[in-house]
C-alpha cells in the first residue's frame, strides 16, 4: 500500500515539476530503475509493487515523442534518448532482469517493454547490435514452460518480431545463430567505436549533443550481486569485438548449419493449452516461412524440428480418429478452417462419435496445407515431403492397404476428404505422388507392383463393396480436378501418346475410300451394326465433306485428317441409345441443351488448370507414332471400362459415379484425349476398344434385352420420374436396376454429346 501511495504522489510531482528536456528525463527514469536495485533489501515484493513499470512506460512514451519531434523536423536522425538506449545497453540489462524476474513479474515487464519498443517506434531498430542481441537472447526465454504467467506477453513479442522480419526479410539473417560461430570480418563497420566506449569523458551524439557515459550496467550488476542474481557477464556486457555490425549474409557461412531460436520458440508455444496462444504461435510461423531469404529456408528445414512437429501432430491427430466413420459425416463436416476452432460437443446437436477428433485433425491438416501454400519455395517442397514421407506413407498407407472393408472405407473416405481439401501446389504434387508414384513410361498388363498403392486403389473402384468402389471413384474424381499434369500423364497420357489405337492408313489410301453411300472406311463396322440403321445419310458426312467443311487450317488450329464434322459426332452419340429406350423427351428439362452449359463452364475450368501444360494443339504425326507396339489402355481406363459395360447390372450411384469420371476425363483438351474417349469414327487397331465401342457393346445388349421386357418404355418413363421425384414412390418395378442404368447411359450419351460439341468450337475459335 505504501508502494503505491509512493508512485501516486510521484506521479503528482512529476506533474506539477517543470518538464525537463527529453533526454534528462530519459535518463531519470533509467536511473530511478538501477537505483531501485542498488537501494532495495525486498527482492520479494512483486513488481507491480514498485515503481518500475511507471518509469519503463514513461521511457517508451518519451522515444515515441523523440521519435515524432525529429520527424517532424524532418531532420531524419536517431535522437539522443535512443542513441542512449543503444549506446548503454539497456536492452542487455533489461534481458537480465527479465531472465531472473527479479523482482517476481519483471519477466513480464521486459517482454512487454521490448514489444512496445518495436511495435511504436518506427525507425529499423533491429540492425543494431545492441537490439538483435537482446531479442535474441530473450526470444530463447519464451516457450521454455508452456502455461506459464508470461505466455501472453511471450507470443505478443515473438510475434512482432516476425512483424519486423516480414518488413525488412533481410534481417533473419540476424537470427540465424551459426553453430560454428564463424562471425562477421573484424574490419565490419561500427555501431559504437572503442573511442566511444573508453578514454573519452564524453560521447557526441549525432546531433552533436554531449552525453556522459553513464556506470549503469556496472551499477546493476552490483546491485544484481547484492540480490545474489545469476551472473551473466555475456548478458551485461558486451566485448568490443561483438559490437561490430553483423556482415551481410553473402559473407556469412549460411551451409554452415545453424540454429533458429525463433521458429523453436514459436513451435514450443504451438502446444500451448490456450487455444489463443496456439493459433497466435501457428500465425508467426507463416510469417516465417514466407520469408525470402535462402539461408533462413535451409535453416528452418535442417535445423529446426518444424517438419517433424507438422507431421508428428497430424499422426497423431489421425490415430485418434475412431477405426470407423460414415464417409458422410467426414465429407459434409465442417468448421475445419485452421485458427477458428470453437467446437463444442455439447452444443452440437448434430454431433456424432469422433467429430471433434476429426474436426481437429481436419484443422490441422488445413494448417499445414497453408503454411506450406505460404512458404518460401525450397520450404515448402521440404515441408510437403516431409508430410509425404512421415503422415502419408508411414500412417495412412496400412490403412489403405488393409483389407477390411470397413477400414478402407474409412481411409478412403479421409483421402478423399484430403484431396479435396487440399490447395497449396507443392503438397497437392506429394500427395498425387503418393497415390500415383512416379512413373512415366506407358504401362504394361502386369505393372501391378511398380506402385502397390496406386494398383490397389484402382482394383477399389471395382470392389465387391459398392461403399468402396464409389468413394474411390470420387477420390480419383477429385483428384483429376487438382492442377497437377502428373496426374493425367500418370493415369492416361502415357499410355496414348504412341496412338497405337489407331489403325495406321497412308493419306493417300485414305482418300481413296470414301465410299459412295458417304461412309467412311473406317465406320464400315459401325455401319454395318444394326444399332445405326436408324442414321440417315444426311447426318454421315463423308470424310471429304468433313475436310472441307472444316475452318481453314492454321498453325494454331491445324487440320485433324480423318475426324468428321462436330454434328456427325454429336448424333452418333445422341442416336447411340434406340428411340424406344429413351425417356428425356417426356420429362421438361432434361434435353440435350442443358448440358451444353455445363459442358462450356467446365471445358473453361479444365483449360484454366491445363494452361500451362503446354499441351499439343493437334495429334502426334502417326508417321512418328510407335504403332508396332501393343496398345494398352493403362490399369484406370480398363477398369472404367470394365465398370461402364456392366452399367445395365450396376447399383444407379455406382453408374452416376463411373460416367461422372469418364466425362471429367473427356473434358480435358488433349487431342489424344479428345481422339481416343470422344471421336466415334477413329480407326481402331484390332483387339483395341474405345469408349464409343464399349458403349457401342452395352446398346447391343440393351436391345436384345427389350425385347425380353413386356411395357418397357412405360416402366422407363416411370422409374425416370421417380428419380426426378415427379412421381411419388410405388410398388418396386421389374428391372429396376435395368432400368436404371438405361436413364444414366442415356443421360451420359447426350453428356459426351455436349462436351465433343463444346470442344470442336473452342478449337475452331481463334
């Protein structure tokens, strides 16, 4: 009480007494801090019992006024209250200090002091070797005890630290601590001179204002052996040699390894119990990876452990998720945004068991998926192998390899989660790496082990388990949608690029058989099926009709010989389903126009993502195409294949999943893309298929399956309104699965339909 009363009528007389010059009052209010140490018997009373907190705001408010004056005056130099400050090394005291709190709370104090000293004032203070010297020191104080009383304080300082490294990125180089202490030349420039520290009674500051050197530090450390304080002697003092200027970093040794007390610091508080703490912790870590400096990313990748505690964290975050989840409830959670966890079980009434585990490890994973989207580019390559290597290959790998059913489902619904979730480039690439490997070479029938992982997910979109084969088909979804040429060359490209599905015909020959009805050579096969007798010749262009139908050719938009008008291909798919297994003309909105729309806002989409492929215009040359070799689709067309012949006997979703895939794919704008999944009229080689003819294969079924069904295209008509909710539900219909899949392969032809019609005019389009 006494105390205080003290300080209240100091403040009284501070007051009412005429104002001194700044400088004088500076060094009052530092001196009244060393006397209190030289005076005082209570090393006990906390500091807030003391006047030191008073004097300690009284000199930042008086550098912050010094500071205004001068600028004002434009006169652009440091003033004499901060040259005192540099010149005396209150910093270095004021570490000390903090380092034994003494008296209890002064720990609190000098971190608050420092973030106010470099949050108010303007000028760069950090290059002094008298500032970075202290931060420094006092930056390996913080996140020593989690859950301590100065944690606040503590993240508020590291915290504007990042701040001033953000402004000027140069300056981490300041905090990167080589281990071999191999310093800066002797020969650097000087802040402080030995002439200014020794055999002058005075220093002149810069605007030739004298100032008397002052025996603070040796008045402290006496008072700091009177209150038996650890004796620092490096804290109080500093030998002439050490206040040279740090040399630029070009002359540092930056392969020498180092450490980066900062990011340990920051890492240490990331554990903090106070969620606020966490995420404050969590923000001056993306600061820091972003900086530019090359020596501060290989320091933070190689001396730090913020690779090990990224991924260390997200295992463990995953290991506690319950062994089985509703692939629902892990796709449709949300609040999953890193630093805006405010989850409440209790008040969650839509809660369901492992939420909250999910939502944190969600959170996390969004975490790491943003730092590294942040960071410098040699770090986040590092950051996102890291994550590969420890979580992806080390955690979730047995998971997805298992073999029970529910485990997969489970891994594969969090993947998938994943995949979507994910945005930064360099983790999206080690993420597509895993799943896919790295292979580039065109696949052979028994590449199955050069990449267990990637073989295994494929087998799943075929899996006896609907629940798996459609979560994985949603994952490769989602996957093709990420802007990763790996992805597409991995899966498809590789095994195109030769076009040895092709049938082989010099362009002479070619010419030569038209035929007179107008069909092509190559359609004779077609032709000759009954499923195309119902097209007229007028919709069969010949090949030379289609040439000289065709836009101008021009090095932008070359000829491709040997495709046919955009309207042929269009009715070939429209017409591909018989008249009487059609239903869409007797339900409003659901014809062929409705997904022109969506075809061209897609088609923009994927051109967006590919843009910087740099893609061919036009087809490889077959004159420079292997077409010896044998031709195989690759391990995911097969079994898209595969799942699109069975679309009569499949489960509806199942086939709104496989034709959901395969229109993803046809939208890319890759010529052997285009030729290969949406030309009907391409020369087939023998024993090859194509999308067209396996769906040519599934109609030949359907028609001969009609005939077997009495009322068909009533029944159609009503299990269509069904699915659209036109009808209400009735007793369950014969062939229902039949039918079903009739709708979607209907459905599905006019999609393909859109998307070829799409694509001719944007490659026709200048």
């Amino acid at each position: 009480m006494f105390s205080k009363f003290t300080s209240i009528l100091q403040h009284a007389v501070e007051a009412l007494a005429p104002s001194l010059p700044l400088q004088e009052d500076f060094v009052y209010h530092w001196k009244a801090i060393t006397h209190y140490y030289i005076e005082t018997s209570d090393d006990k009373a906390p500091v807030t019992d003391t006047n030191i907190p008073s004097h300690l705001e009284q000199m930042l408010d008086i550098l912050v006024q010094e500071e205004n004056e001068r600028e004002s005056g434009e006169t652009g130099e440091t003033g004499p209250c901060m040259e005192y400050l540099l010149h005396h090394k209150i910093l270095e005291t004021l570490y000390t200090l903090g380092k034994a709190d003494c008296p209890p709370g002064m720990k609190q104090q000098v971190l608050s002091f420092y973030t106010k000293l470099l949050g108010r004032i303007r000028q760069p203070l950090l290059p002094h070797i008298n500032v970075h010297r202290p931060v420094q020191k006092l930056i390996r104080l913080c996140g020593e005890v989690l859950a301590t009383p100065t944690e606040n304080e503590e993240i508020h300082f590291l915290c504007i630290v990042c701040a001033k490294l953000k402004e000027d990125p140069y300056l981490v180089n300041f905090f990167l601590e080589n281990k071999l202490k191999s310093l800066a030349s002797k020969g650097a420039a000087s802040l402080i001179t030995e002439d200014m520290l020794k055999g002058q009674d005075s220093v002149v500051t810069d605007t030739g204002q004298s100032v008397q050197p002052e025996e603070t530090s040796s008045e402290v450390e006496q008072a700091a052996r009177e209150n038996d304080l650890p004796q620092q002697s490096d804290d109080l003092s500093t030998s002439l040699d050490e206040l040279n200027v740090l040399s630029p970093p070009e002359v540092l040794d930056v392969h020498a390894q180092g450490d980066y007390n900062l990011v340990n610091s920051l890492l240490s508080l990331t554990k903090s119990p106070d969620g606020r703490i966490a995420v404050k912790a969590c923000e001056g870590l993306m600061l820091l990876v972003s900086l530019p400096e090359p020596a501060a990313a290989k320091c933070l990748t190689q001396s730090t452990c913020l690779c090990e505690l990224l991924t260390d964290r997200l295992a463990s975050l995953y290991k506690a998720l319950p062994q089985s989840m509703d692939p629902l409830d892990i796709e449709t959670v949300e609040g999953v945004n890193w630093g805006l966890d405010s989850y409440s079980h209790k008040e969650d009434a839509s809660a369901f068991p492992g939420k909250r585990a999910l939502i944190s490890f969600l959170s996390w994973f969004d975490y790491c998926d943003q730092l590294i989207k942040e960071a410098q580019k040699t770090t986040a390559v590092a950051l996102a192998r890291s994550v590969r290597e420890r979580f992806f290959v080390g955690v979730m790998e047995p998971q997805l390899m298992q073999t029970s059913e529910i485990g997969i489902l489970t891994s594969t619904a969090l993947l998938h989660r994943i995949v979507r979730q994910v945005t930064s480039d360099a983790l999206v690439h080690e993420i597509v790496c895993f799943i896919l490997g790295e292979q580039r070479e065109p696949e052979k029938l028994t590449d199955i082990n050069r990449h267990p992982l990637r073989h295994r997910l494929i087998e799943h979109c075929d899996h006896i388990s609907d629940e798996i084969s459609i979560m994985t088909l949603r994952m490769f979804e989602h996957l093709l949608q990420k802007p990763d040429e790996h992805i597409l060359c991995n899966l498809v490209l590789r095994n195109l690029e030769e076009r040895n599905y092709t049938e082989y015909k010099p362009p002479c020959q070619e010419d030569k058989d038209v035929v007179e009805n107008g069909q092509i050579a190559g359609a004779v096969d077609l032709e000759e099926d009954p499923l195309f007798t119902d097209l007229s010749p007028d919709t069969m262009l010949s090949n030379q009709e289609w040439l000289t139908a065709s836009p101008p050719a021009s090095p932008e938009h070359p000829k491709n010989d040997g495709k046919t008008e955009v309207h042929k291909i269009v009715n070939s798919f429209l017409c591909l389903v018989p008249d009487e297994a059609k239903s869409s003309y007797h339900v409003e909105g659901t014809g062929y126009d409705t997904y022109l729309r969506d075809a061209h806002r897609q088609f923009r989409d994927y051109c967006a993502i590919c843009l910087r492929w740099e893609w061919p215009g036009s087809p490889k040359p077959l004159e420079k195409c292997n077409l010896e070799a044998t031709f195989f689709e690759g391990h995911f067309l097969k079994v898209l294949f595969e799942r699109m012949g069975r679309i009569l006997d499949q489960p509806y979703d199942v086939n709104l999943q496989v034709t959901s895939v395969l229109s993803k794919l046809s939208l890319f704008p890759h010529p052997h893309i285009h030729e290969y999944l949406l030309d009907p009229y391409v020369n087939l080689a023998s024993g090859c298929r194509s999308l067209f003819s396996v769906i040519v294969r599934v109609v030949g079924d359907l028609m001969v399956r009609i005939q077997r069904i009495p009322d068909f295209t009533p029944k159609l008509l009503l299990v269509r309104k069904r699915l659209l909710g036109l009808e209400p539900e009735g007793p369950i219909v014969d062939h229902m699965t039949l039918l079903e899949g009739v709708i979607v392969l209907e459905e599905f032809c006019k999609e393909l339909a859109a998307i070829a019609f799409v694509k001719y005019h944007a490659s026709s389009t200048p």
